[in-house]
C-alpha cells in the first residue's frame, strides 16, 4: 500500500498534519512533491526533511530564495500557479492531498481529478465552487475522491458496504462553534480572538471563523451532496457540543449508524491516505464514560444565518454556490483584520448573492468569472457601506 503522495499546500494545518503522518509512517508513503503560497521557510524546512522530488512555490516573488535554499538536495524548484496545476497531474503521483485553503485550490485539484489522480480532499471549496464540473470529470477519469473533512470521513465510513439505495439521511453534525451559546445580540460585538477560539478543533483560522458562522457547516452540506450524490433536502445538521459523533447516515429501515472519535483531525487524514485498508495509530480513543452525555440540538439559523444562506446557494445551483463562496472568503478576511463586524460577514454574502446574475454552465472560466466579480462585490459593500 505504499503511495507516492504530492502535497498541494503542505504548509497550512492540514499540510503540516499530513507530514506528521508521513514521518509517522514511513513504510506507507513517499513525498514527491510539496507546494505552499508564500511561507518559503516552512516549505523549505519540510523539503529538507522529507526531500522531495520537485517543490513548488506559488508566490514567484520568493522564487529565488527558495531556489538558494534548497541547491545542492536535487530537489527541482518551480514557482507560479501553473507549476501548482503541474505537478498536482504530473505522473509518479498516486495521491494528491488537496490541502490549499479557498478558491485557490481548484485549478490544482481539477488539474490532479482531470489527470486521474486519487484526491484526498481537503479543500472543501473545490466541490463547493465546481462540484458539478468535479464529479463529471471524476467519473469519466475514474478519479477517487476521499474525503479529509472529518464529517464527510465519517460519512463515508458509515456508507462503507451499504447499497445506495438503502440511504435515507445524511446528518452532519457540528459542534456549534464558540458561540453556540452566545445571546444574538452580544454576536454583533464579538471579536476575532473570540471567534478564534474554538472549543474543540485546533484549524486554521479562516476554518475557525467558518465554523463560528456555520458557514463550514453549510459548505459541508454542498461538499456532501457532490460527494455522495445526496438530495439537498435529504442532508441535515445537528450541534452536538461534544464533537465525539463526526456525523450519521439514516437508513431505509430505520437504522441509524454513526462514527465517533476524538476532534483530531490527523484521524480523517489517515483514513482517506490508507484507504481501503486501515492502520494501527496511537492516536487517542474516545471515553464515552469520561464524556459522559452526548447532546444534540437544532442548529439556529436566525442568529447563525450562512448556513441558511449556503442552502439557499446550493438550492439555486450553477455559479451561485461559487459567488457565496467568494464573498463568504473576502468578508471573513475583512472580519479578521477587525473591518467590519462578526454579523457583517453574512450581510456581506447575502448581498453578493442578491447581485450576482445566475449562470448555470459548470466550466472552470464560469467559476473565474464569477469569483473575480463577486470578490469585487464584497469588496465594495464592505469599503462602501460596512467598513469601521
């Protein structure tokens, strides 16, 4: 089961974590190929360490010290987004950890499922923005697409064995985020140090500020609909604080299996880079005696409203999942560097959404010009109306 693995985005959480599991297992995995956006010292440490084949970073400003910092490893050093798109379908490559962050990981993602690539699937806007083109492209190359989000692992755990048509539900669960609990009137002066401080996972910080939103929630819900081919309005979410269940498919029969574990994201890692097989970790079990109650709840879409507004996207279909998308990356962007307001970033998508003319071809220059002008939108309502 050895897999020779290129790693597009391998200085972000999930990037990091992947490497970890790398050193972890040294039996099972090669490294081919890392690239990053602009961190050219953490890309050129990890290259040190795991030696790779070819590095890759985006930014061509640093492509100089990158080339310097690594002469001499035989290591070829290639720069710009094109090379990203390159190497994610050059031969040699069994798997492709898709791990960039947003919009940015699409042209790479499409390039590795158009060339045949097995993805494992951490950029959950790929499916989110092209899940149409994606899906359609992966069956005709026979492209495997498993999934690192630890609700769409879950899923696919529960589905393992069972016929398609037995399934009756898919619920996501969610753990509600920092301010499950926070009164509606408090959220609109809450901070990004707040929303960063999420109860149970440690991620990244734009999928910190998604899941104190709901909108990771609501993306999930467009990601699992493109992955297993489930009617929209046959996909639930459920809070459970606990984060110990990761999600749940309802079957015909009434059955109702689940997948449980700790909120460590390295687990789902795992799963989708040794699939089918599975291997012996040192990873934490959970203690259901030492939790105690799992609890469950209606999420609350009037004080939390992108999940709503990720549903309607998704409802409307063609380029619509793409613009929230796009005005959901640029609002939480602005949220962060303390701009506008923790609400303001669903007025934000919503009023995207509002001025964004539908277009249902599913091809990569729809979804371009649809992320440019929706960025474009957000932009301005935030400059123009929103902007502290």
């Amino acid at each position: 089961m050895h897999k020779r693995l290129a790693i597009i985005g391998s200085t972000g959480s999930i990037g990091t974590q992947t490497l970890g599991i790398v050193a972890r297992y040294p039996d099972l995995f090669t490294v081919k190929v890392l690239t990053a956006g602009s961190n050219a010292e953490l890309l050129m440490a990890q290259a040190r360490l795991c030696r790779p084949e070819k590095v890759v970073i985006g930014n061509e400003a640093f492509y100089e010290v990158v080339k310097t910092g690594l002469s001499g490893l035989g290591i070829e050093v290639m720069a710009g987004q094109k090379a990203v798109e390159e190497v994610a379908s050059s031969d040699g490559i069994d798997t492709v950890v898709a791990a960039m962050v947003g919009f940015a990981g699409l042209r790479p993602t499409a390039a590795a499922v158009a060339a045949g690539r097995e993805v494992a699937l951490a950029n959950k806007e790929t499916l989110v923005v092209a899940g149409e083109m994606i899906t359609r492209t992966a069956a005709i190359t026979g492209t495997r697409l498993l999934p690192v989000d630890s609700e769409h692992s879950a899923i696919m755990q529960c589905l393992n064995g069972e016929p398609e048509s037995s399934v009756e539900r898919i619920i996501l669960t969610a753990s509600g985020g920092p301010f499950r609990d926070t009164p509606a009137g408090r959220l609109a002066k809450v901070t990004p140090l707040e929303a960063l401080r999420h109860p149970n996972w440690t991620m990244g910080s734009k999928i910190t500020i998604d899941s104190a939103t709901l909108m990771n929630k609501g993306l999930e819900v467009i990601e699992a609909h493109w992955l297993f081919g489930t009617p929209p309005d046959r996909i639930d979410v459920l809070i459970h604080p606990q984060s110990i269940i990761h999600s749940m498919v309802q079957f015909t029969d009434g059955s109702l299996k689940a997948q449980l574990g700790v909120p460590d994201m390295r687990l789902p890692i795992i799963y989708a880079l040794t699939w089918p097989e599975r291997v012996v970790t040192e990873l934490p079990r959970p203690d259901l005696a030492e939790t105690g109650s799992l609890t469950f709840g209606e999420p609350d879409t009037a004080r939390f409203r992108c999940l709503a507004l990720a549903r309607a996207a998704l409802k409307e279909g063609g380029n619509m999942p793409c613009a929230l998308n796009a005005a959901n990356e640029v609002a939480v962007a602005a949220f962060l560097r303390e701009q506008i307001g923790f609400n303001d970033i669903a007025g934000t998508v919503e009023f995207v959404l509002a001025k964004t003319s539908f277009n249902s071809e599913a091809s990569l220059g729809t979804y371009a010009e649809t992320d440019n002008l929706s960025r474009r939108l957000a932009d301005d309502y935030i400059n123009k109306v929103l902007k502290k």
